[in-house]
C-alpha cells in the first residue's frame, strides 16, 4: 500500500519534470520556427496491457539448457537470445518428447525447503505455452548433479524411466499416457536407464557389466546381466556417454578414450572398443601416471549427429583420472568408418556440448559463462551469449 | 601386506549383494539399517580397487600436501567433490555448526606423501544447511562413474540426515588400506 500512495506522487512530478523541460525546448524551437513550419506534435502513445509472449513451435536450432540452480531455459541457436524457461527444483532432471509436444521435469520438493514431506513428481509442460499441464507423483528419485540418463524416455515418448537410488537401485517406469507409475525395476549393482525398443532399457553396472530390463507378454519386467565387457576399475565407461535413444545405438566412451559401439536390445551387441587416439593417429591413451595426452573430459563431454553417423567428444591435454577437467578441444569422429574427422579447436575451455540433428547442424559449447555457437565442420563462432553453465542440454529430435 | 578383516567382510558383504539380491526387501532392509545404526558407517564399502590390486600412486598424489586442508591438493581430497568443510567452519572430520553429518559416504582410497601409505577415505557430507559455497574442489582420482555409486561425488549423500540439504563435505580417514 505504502509504495501505490507515493507512485502516484513521483509520477506527478516526473511528468512535470517533463512539461518543463518540454517548455525549454519550445523556447529554442520558436527562432527554428521562422525558417520552416512547426511540425505536428507526435501522436500520444497509447496504452498498454501486458501479457504474455507466445512461444513459436520449437526449432531444429533450439537448446534446452538446466540451470544447476533450478529452471530450464530454452535458447534459439540462431540467434542466441532466450525464448523462454520453465521452472524447475535443484537437481531436476528433464526431457523433450519425441513430438516436442511435451516437456518432462523429474523434480523434488521439501514442503519447508531444507526439511518437511519430501515429493518426488515427474511435471508435465506444453512446449506450446510452456504451462504446467499435469504432476505425476513419483515414488522417489536419486537426488545428485544431473545426469543425461537419470531421467529418460522411450522412443515413442510412451513411459519415462526415472533411476531412482535409495540407496537400492531401481527405475521408476511412468506411463506418460496415463500419466500413472507403472511399476519400479530393481537394478540391483546397476545404475541409470538407457532406453531402447518400445519398453526396454539398460543399465551399467558396477562390476563392468550391463543390466537389460524388458517386460514379458503379460508387461511385467524381468532383468538379466550380460558378461562383464569393460575394465571398471581401471577405465571406466562415462555415465554421460551417447545413447540414441531412437535407435539404441550406443557409444560407451570409456576414461582413456576407447569408444565401445554397443546396439542396445533385448540381447545387446557390444563391439570391439576403438581408440579415439588411435583414430587421430596418436598412440592410444593408457592409465600410467604421468602419461600426458589428449583425453576426453568434461560433463555432458559427447554428443552425436544421427543423420552422419558423426561424434563430438570434448578433449583435453592431461592425465589419467582428469576426467571431469573442461576440455579445449571438440574431436569429431566417422563412428562408422572409426576415424577421426577433424579436431575443433574452441574459443574457451567447456564442460558440455550439443550438436543439433538437422542437415545444417550447429554445434553448441557450454563453459567458462559463455555459451558458444559453431559451426561443427570448421568451428567457426557463429555467435555468442553469457551463461552461467549448464547441468543438462536437449535438442529437438534426439 | 594383510588387509583388515573389516574390510574384506563389507567386501564379501558388498559383492553378494551386488550378485545375489534382487529383492526389493533385503536392499530395502540393508538400506533402513544404514539409515538408523551409523555404527556402520562404512556400508555399502567396496574397496575403490579390485581386491589384489595394490594402490599405485597418481598425478594427484605426486602433487598432494599434508599440511593445508583448505587447499584442493591435500591429500585426502583425491576423491573429494564438493565444498571443503574445513573452509566452513568445520574440518576434515566434523561437520560445520548447523549441519549434521550423514551416515552413508562415498569412499576413496588416497596416498598420505608422508608415510607413503593409502588410506581409506569415507567422504561424508554435511547436511541441512545450505550449500557452503568455500573452497569447491574436485578431486577425481579413481571416482567412479554414478552406476558404481559408493565411489561416486555426484550423488547427495545426505542419505539419512534429517534433511537432503547438501552443505559440505568432510574427508574422514577410515584406516590403512594396505
């Protein structure tokens, strides 16, 4: 109330604060006047009512940006401006359905803030408005730095896998049509969900192996383990690696830089590993102390263009066990012929990339309080913007 | 050298379960014990190496210290990811006021340059406060990615805490991994 009596105060002597200074102009105006006719005072503006700004259908160019501290934001590559954000709780995870109609936050909330009832819900936006259409409760969900794979949904868009850690290991499947939780997947000695087909979904395992959930005939899940296929103790897979969810085409990348092709299924076919530096004729990284070379690092460190069958992986020049440092470099790789196609060098060091998934793609790169766009055959700087980091990034059809 | 019989027990205990449970009550129970007997703070361990491996050194350990525990180098830190609590009014092993420590941690396993021993670390958050915000560091030396989670810092352990409110995180020494 205080502050609507002395609006209108301040706002009286504004305006004749202007009338003055209105008057002053007319002053020398007048010795103007005699040498051309007085023009018409410009029409009044007029008045407006505020409302709010449309979102237009979401572009091939758009990135979804989580911010560490809650919210995600949704920025035009082409222009690097925002469009616009939803909000979202620490530590939320998220994901854009396959139809773009629909963004999915997996969030968790204390009724007092730091304590009080704890809900875990899965929160349903329009991408068209960007408005709150539906909460699905969730039975619980590991609370930790984001990761790509926490959060998850099947290639048609139809259930949604949240990991849940407590600290037991299972995925909450949702029924994203119902919109209910249909049933928890115990994964034990497994973490995260990595979908593939119509219902199933993968999971790493902490003994170098890999869990296959899928459901049998009546829709009930059962979970078997293949053999262990990589060194976990040593080189183990990023929990951030690529997975197509469209096709359940992996490339598990591992800390030394050996990238395993796996074809996620209900039996998954995992490939001889491939040396990322063996590929860029360099001598393949290996776990010695002291063995200085290029190595993949960063956060969300790799990204893949479907239509080409390219990789992005962000590098740096350092030790084993530097896996989270940010990298400087973006090597970009042929995952069919295993080879290297060229090395981007970028204009600041960065933690997190995306690279869209049209015929002219762009390539975004996340670090340092900026956010880069480039182009991801020369790495050329398209344009820029200042942003505080990201924790995750989507793009439309991926 | 003999390992600790501790050890090799929440080891045994750690990989039966790993290979044997699949029934949500067992983990279910395992987990309502860890949140109310911290008189097992060490459960769910596995050794951060494979049982016959011996602990070599790294790029971190050849540069750590012993004697500033607000600097990232210290030692104990190879595996730390967060806000020291050393910087917030606490130390490597107590929490700041106002925070409780959690029962449940992630572990690492770190070489002291001074006697040239590793060591076990059970890196133990703090919880309910707000997030300190003084002296982040990140050390990575054999932290695991999230699927092998008791060596992994990305998770918020405030498991069993009053409150999920991550505040810092303590470096406590659990004992001669050798």
């Amino acid at each position: 109330m205080k502050n609507n009596r002395t609006m209108p105060n301040l706002a009286a002597k504004a305006a004749l604060a202007v009338h003055v200074l209105a008057l002053g102009g007319l002053s020398t105006g007048v010795a103007h006047a005699q040498a051309e006719p007085a023009k018409a005072p410009p029409p009044v503006l007029e008045s407006e009512v505020a409302t709010v700004t449309p979102l237009r259908p979401i572009k091939a160019h758009d990135l979804f940006i989580g911010q560490f501290d809650g919210g995600v934001r949704i920025i035009d590559g082409d222009t690097a401006k925002t469009l616009g954000q939803v909000y979202s709780s620490r530590y939320s995870n998220f994901a854009l359905a396959p139809d773009n109609a629909f963004l999915y936050v997996a969030e968790s909330y204390w009724a007092r803030g730091n304590r009080g009832p704890r809900e875990d819900l899965l929160s349903v936006y329009s991408t068209g408005k960007l408005d709150l259409v539906a909460e699905i409760k969730l039975p619980g969900r590991l609370i930790s730095d984001p990761k790509t794979h926490n959060f998850h949904l099947s290639a048609d868009g139809h259930y949604g896998y949240v990991y849940n850690f407590q600290p037991a290991s299972s995925v909450v499947v949702v029924d994203l049509q119902k919109r209910k939780v249909v049933e928890s997947v115990e994964i034990p000695g497994c973490g995260q969900a990595l979908p593939w087909g119509a219902r199933g979904f993968a999971a790493l395992c902490a003994d170098g192996a890999m869990a296959v959930a899928n459901v049998d005939a009546k829709g009930k899940y059962s979970v078997k383990r293949t053999d262990k296929f990589f060194d976990v103790d040593n080189d183990p897979i990023f929990d951030e690696s690529v997975i197509d969810r469209q096709t359940g085409e992996a490339f598990f990348l591992s800390y030394t830089g050996l990238i395993y092709p796996v074809k996620l299924g209900d039996t998954p076919q995992i490939g001889q590993p491939w040396s990322m530096q063996r590929a860029a004729g360099l001598a393949p990284a290996t776990t010695k102390v002291g063995h200085e070379t290029w190595r993949p690092s960063g956060s969300i460190l790799s990204t893949y263009h479907r239509a080409s069958g390219r990789l992005f992986v962000l590098m740096h020049e350092g030790m084993h066990w530097d896996y989270a440092k940010p990298g400087s470099e973006v090597w970009v790789l042929d995952t069919k012929q295993q080879k290297l196609i060229t090395r981007l060098e970028l204009p600041m060091a960065a933690g997190s990339i995306a690279v869209t998934q049209d015929a002219e793609p762009v390539l975004f790169a996340i670090g340092e309080g900026r956010l880069w766009v480039l182009n991801p055959d020369s790495g050329d700087v398209l344009r820029t913007t200042r942003l505080m980091g990201a924790s995750l990034v989507a793009v439309k059809d991926f | 050298m003999k390992r600790f019989s501790v050890d090799k027990l929440s080891e045994k205990v750690t990989r039966r379960l790993a290979n044997q449970t699949s029934r949500r009550s067992v983990l279910s129970k395992l987990g309502a014990l860890l949140v109310a007997a911290p008189v097992f703070p060490l459960l769910p361990v596995q050794r951060a190496r494979a049982a016959d491996d011996k602990i070599t050194e790294t790029d971190f350990s050849r540069a750590a210290q012993t004697s500033d525990d607000t600097a990232c180098n210290y030692w104990r830190y190879c595996g730390s990811d967060g806000y020291m609590c050393s910087c917030c009014g606490g130390s490597v092993n107590s929490c700041p006021p106002g925070s409780q420590p959690s029962p449940t941690s992630w572990i690492g396993t770190c070489i002291n340059p001074d006697d040239g021993r590793s060591y076990l670390i059970a890196y133990r958050d703090c919880c309910g406060s707000s997030a300190c915000g003084q002296c982040f560091c990140e050390g990575t030396d054999r932290a695991m990615p999230i699927y092998r989670p008791q060596a992994n810092n990305h998770i918020i352990w405030c498991f069993g805490t009053s409150s999920m409110e991550y505040h810092c995180s303590m470096s406590v020494l659990v004992g001669a991994a050798e």
